[in-house]
C-alpha cells in the first residue's frame, strides 16, 4: 500500500467518488484483515480511439493506484470482435498497442506513479484450454435471455444477435478469477455483468468479487453518453487545442441547468479529482473572469450552486474547461508527437478510409432520330412521321416536303 495513507484512508479513496460499490466488505476483508494491497482490473475492448470520456475510468485507476492498489488493465482484444464485429481480427492487434499507448500516456498526464499498473492482453489466455472449457461450462448453464440480460446495455444487440455478443458477458465474467483479482472497475452500465459474475462464478467454485461501479458522463451533444461512434460527443485524446476549444464551445450547456449538463459532469469528475490527485498544484478549480475576480471552487457542490443560480455562466464554464483540458491533453500530444513507434501503430490500427473512386459516366447518345426529335422538341417543334415538323417553331425548322419544294422556299425567301 502507499506509504502515505494510512489502511482507512486507502479504503476511502477507493471507495470514493462512485455511483455504486457491491460486496465493499470484500475490499475492507483485503486491506484490514490480509494486509495487503487491493487487486484490481478495468477492462477495455480495445475497438475506436479512445476519448476524453475515458479519463472518468482512468481517474479510478488513478485514485487506486494512489490508494496502494495493483491495476490490471485488461486489453479485451477478442471482446471487440464480439461485440458486433467493432475490431476487425486483422486490426485487434494495432489496436491493442494502440490502447497500452495512449492509456500509459494518459495516467502519466495526471501525475499518477504507474509502477504498479500491469497491461493483460485478453487473447493471451482467453484461447487456453482451461479457460475454454470453463466458457463451456458456463455457456452449458447459462440461458440465452440470462445472456442477453447481462449484456443489454454494454453490447449491441437486435432481435436476431449474433452468438459472440451474448458470449461477451460471460468472459466477463470469468476474467475475475483468470486475473486473478478482488475487483473489477467499470461503468454502472456494467451494473448486470456484474451481477451475472457474482450468481454464477461460484457454480464453477471461483469466488465471488467486490465490483467498483463509475458514473456515465453525458455526451457534448444529445447523446446519452460521451461515444466514440459520435464524433460530435466526443473530444479525442489527441485533438489539437484549436478543436478541444471549438468542440466545446459547441458542447450542450443550458444555463442553470445542473442535470444532465455534460460540461459540469466532466469538470466534477475529471478536472477537479485530477486537480485534488496533484499535491504540486492549486487544489481549487479556478474560473477567470474579465475585469473581475476570478470565481474559485473547492468543491463540485459550490459549482453547481453557483450554476444554478446563474453565477457561473455557460460560456464562463467552458472557458475554463477549455484552459484545464487542453493543460492535461498537451504531455499526450507531446509524447505522440515524439513516439515514432506510436505514429506507426496508430496507422495500423485506425487505417485511413479510402476515398471512393468517382467512375466518370459515359452518356449515351442514343439513337440519331430520337436525338434530333429531342433537340426539335426544344425549340417548340414537334416532328412527324413523314419527316416535317409542326409547331410554333416550325418555320424556322420545316424547309420543305421534297427537294422542289425547298429550292421554292428558298428563293421565295430570298
């Protein structure tokens, strides 16, 4: 454990700013009783870039790193082929990598100490024979409405699903005991996975686990959440400064109101928490105001009353957002901008889409009749089976039934 926190103090940062903790005394049991340090895994499926709604999972990890605990990362490179085919086998790889990169680099932007932080990769176990035939087990008692349950609101699913999404929680589920840990961390849209762990690893006779449960933050837009199929709710890890201010200038920030509010959400449960993590820096959220004194929070509560009473305005809040998250993304830019080995990876894992080839079309002409009808129907005239042609145009157009007639015409005309 941390040399600097005493055992109840570590208990309390763990525990700390989330939706739900289940089985607590688990956690309680390993730090008080054993005397050791927390075992804990978050796992990601490694699929799209990831975002800045990822730094609310990594704030966790961070609070308990600093609590004393050992962080196993999970790289769930099998889970994002199976949920619905988002990770190409051929990218799954990259794109692991990928993740280990830009996840170290985040931690380190916060200031966290990540010697003890351990980076599984899911398919460097998940295709063992013991770990095979326990899926077997657990897919032989397990319902398909039981499946579905457990992943309703972490895999995509239709009336017809394909097999490998109703797999994904029960995997899940069997991670616990393979990385070997107390704990899992994930998001309370986990909430059913969790359950599902904890009814049915015991009839494999694996214990059951504590599981820490984090807040969904709101996405910038009309989303539910922060997403990264939604490249308007999201702000990318690596998105220049110029981008970070112009995406949340346009972010969803009603005036007074707390709920729901995406900017307040992000400011609470990153901004300050990271703030209060850096002993080497002003623990408050500070706001600047021109031509006034700047507004200063101890605390997310004061924020949010300030807020709803119009103190603190929209444009004011995302002005300081904007300072704070460009300050903590700039050592990420850095370290890409210096990482020649991540430049190449992320061009392996996120190939760029090809732009389609334009086929220039060929017009046909058609038939020589039809185009001279065509060209007569523009100029007012209507052609006839025998070769004259009628209409207010037609003088101009109809020079004569034969070859007497027309020279007729013709010199009359002269």
């Amino acid at each position: 454990m941390s040399s600097s926190l005493s055992p109840e103090e570590s208990i309390a940062l763990i525990k700390a700013n989330l939706a739900e903790v289940l089985n607590p005394e688990i956690i309680d049991d390993v730090i008080l009783k054993e005397k050791r340090p927390l075992n804990v895994y978050w796992g990601t499926a490694t699929t799209g870039k990831p975002h800045c709604a990822y730094f609310v999972s990594q704030m966790k990890v961070a609070e308990l790193l600093a609590a004393g605990c050992r962080v196993k990362i999970l790289l769930a490179d099998l889970h994002g082929y199976l949920d619905n085919m988002k990770a190409p086998f051929e990218l799954v790889e990259f794109r692991a990598k990928y993740y280990s990169k830009i996840i170290k680099a985040l931690l380190r932007a916060v200031g966290v100490d990540i010697s003890r932080l351990e980076f599984v990769q899911g398919s460097s176990y998940q295709l063992g024979e013991k770990y095979t035939m326990d899926r077997f087990k657990l897919e032989g008692m397990t319902r398909i409405k039981d499946a579905q349950k457990a992943g309703a609101e972490v895999v995509k699913q239709d009336n017809d699903p394909y097999l490998g999404g109703l797999v994904y929680p029960l995997m899940q589920a069997l991670d616990e005991q393979y990385l070997d840990v107390d704990c899992q961390l994930g998001g309370v849209d986990q909430r059913k996975i969790f359950t599902f762990a904890m009814e049915n690893l015991p009839k494999l006779g694996y214990k059951v686990r504590a599981h820490l449960m984090n807040t969904m933050i709101p996405g910038l837009g009309e989303a539910a959440k922060m997403s990264a199929s939604d490249p308007d709710s999201k702000i990318d890890l690596l998105d220049p400064p110029e981008v970070v201010e112009k995406k949340l200038r346009r972010a969803v920030c009603v005036p007074k109101e707390v709920e729901g509010n995406a900017v307040i959400a992000f400011v609470e449960h990153v901004i300050m928490r990271c703030i209060a993590l850096r002993a080497d820096r002003d623990s408050n959220f500070v706001v600047q105001r021109k031509d006034k004194e700047p507004l200063v929070y101890e605390s997310a509560a004061k924020l949010k009353e300030d807020y709803a009473a119009d103190i603190l305005t929209p444009q004011l809040l995302k002005a300081a957002l904007t300072h704070y998250l460009n300050e903590l993304l700039a050592p990420i830019r850095a370290e890409f901008a210096a990482d020649e080995e991540w430049q190449a990876i992320e061009k392996q894992a996120y190939p760029p889409k090809e732009a389609p080839i334009k086929v220039k079309k060929v017009k046909d002409k058609g038939d020589p009749a039809k185009r001279a009808a065509a060209a007569a129907a523009k100029k007012a005239v209507v052609a006839q089976p025998d070769g004259h042609v009628e209409g207010p145009d037609a003088q101009k157009v109809n020079v004569g039934g034969s070859v007497e007639e027309t020279l007729q015409k013709l010199k009359t005309e002269d």
